[in-house]
C-alpha cells in the first residue's frame, strides 16, 4: 500500500524519493500546517476540490491550458504541486527557498490573452491569491473532513497565518490569515469566475483519470468524489456536477477509512 501511495506523489522513473522531514524547515514541527500538509488523504482530496475551485478562474485555466501538458500529464503535474507543498511545509529551509524562487522565476514568463482580449500573467498577485486561498481551503476543509483530529479555530487562523508566507513569497496579494478572512476572500472572487467548455474539460480529465489497477478504481472513484463533495455547492453548481446526499455516508465512511489505513500503513512501516 505505501509503495502504491508513493509511487502516486514520486516519479520514480526519474529518481524521486518521498521529501525527507527537515528540523530546519521553514515551520516547526507538529504545527497546524504539518499536520495537514503530511496527511496524504487530506491532500489528495483537498487538491482535487483546489483544483477544480481554481480552474473557475478563467485566467488560472488559460494558465494551465495554454502553458502546461496538463492534458497529456495531469499526474505529472499534480505530482509537481505535492511535491512543492511537501518542500515548502516540512523539507529543508533552503531547498523551500530555492522552490519558491523557481515557481516564481516560471511564473515571470507564463503570460497570454483570455478569449475576451484581456490580458494575463501567472504572476499577478491578485490570481497568486485567487491560486492560493482555493488551495489553502481545500487542504483544510479536507483536514477538518477526514483527519485525525479537526483543528480548533485558534489553530485553522494559525494555518492560514503559516501558509499565507508560503503565499507571500510567490507574490500573492491579498493573502488571508485567518479561517474568516480566507472565506471572504474566497466569496469576492465569485463574479471573476466563469465555465466554458475549457473548463469542463480540464473537469472531465481531473475526474476520469484511469486507476492504477482495478483493485484501486473503485476507492479512486470514492475519493474524488469525495472531492467534489468538498466543493462550496455553488462551485459545483457551476461544474454541474452531481452531489448526491444519498451517497455522501458512503463516500465520506470509505473516505474515513481510507485516511485512518493510510496513516496506520504509513506509521507502522
């Protein structure tokens, strides 16, 4: 089970080891965003509903439509991000630092054209925060939903306070520091958000990955519906995906229990 987990987050065909947990990162041990961060259920989870929330964001989809193999390498991709989440939470300050300074140098040549004429840069900090806030609020309700132990609100502001230097550094702005700031950011981002077939595309793709085996397609299923089920319901009004509150124990206890085996393989190993 962990080498099918890991094999998921590493490239193993080029070289890739899981990131070693630093005592010199850039955030203590045992804090708010190392507990979410290194819960492997609560970031796929959490990352599949940030990157649906995200692509909402017609400038954040050309980004991704127009300068990336997204389409050809969707795991490729998220693979990039985990590993930039896991560098930046808990790796070494300086390999952390030398992260965000790539990110950002990749950010200064990735710019195009919206359908409408408008024009756009990955390194706008007003879209860096629209990026930020969808991930921040995925990891967490993910957290909330299906760790081991739900964060007080003392320590959900204290998360958002932690990650929001991480935001920081790449240039985002505004970036919220608390639970009730990141969920108004979120709300006054609505009337920039759009669907096209772009979108439903990207949609389509994030949720018909093929499973690695048959034994795995029916918990990938679990799990990303799991994710959709994640969404704030008017984003998934906007997707025009399905919710079912039928299913939703179903998909929430198999989810449940996925998270718990995980971290029992991954602590006894």
């Amino acid at each position: 089970m962990i080498g099918q987990v890991r094999a998921v987050f590493n490239d193993q065909a080029k070289g890739e080891r899981p990131v070693m947990r630093s005592d010199n990162a850039l955030f203590d041990p045992g804090t708010p965003i190392w507990r979410v961060h290194g819960d492997v259920t609560s970031m796929m989870v959490g990352g599949v509903a940030a990157l649906l929330l995200q692509m909402l964001h017609p400038a954040a989809l050309a980004g991704v439509w127009d300068h990336s193999n997204f389409r050809e390498d969707m795991l490729g991709r998220l693979r990039r991000t985990a590993r930039f989440i896991a560098v930046t939470t808990y790796g070494d300050r300086v390999d952390a630092e030398a992260a965000m300074a790539r990110v950002r140098r990749i950010h200064d040549h990735v710019g195009g054209t919206l359908a409408d004429g408008t024009p756009y840069r990955a390194g706008d900090p007003h879209l860096l925060a629209w990026v930020h806030v969808a991930e921040a609020i995925g990891f967490l309700d993910a957290w909330q939903k299906f760790g081991s132990k739900p964060l007080t609100s003392p320590e959900q502001d204290r998360y958002f306070a932690q990650f929001a230097q991480i935001a920081r550094a790449l240039g985002a702005d505004p970036v919220p520091e608390t639970r009730a700031a990141a969920d108004s950011l979120l709300l006054a981002y609505r009337g920039e958000l759009r669907v096209d077939s772009r979108t439903r595309e990207v949609s389509r793709l994030i949720l018909s990955q093929p499973a690695r085996s048959a034994v795995a397609a029916p918990v990938q299923a679990m799990l990303l519906q799991a994710a959709v089920d994640l969404l704030p319901p008017w984003a998934a009004a906007m997707h025009g995906l399905p919710t079912s509150r039928m299913r939703r124990p179903l998909v929430s206890g198999t989810t449940t229990g996925v998270a718990r085996a995980l971290r029992w393989a991954f602590a006894t190993a």
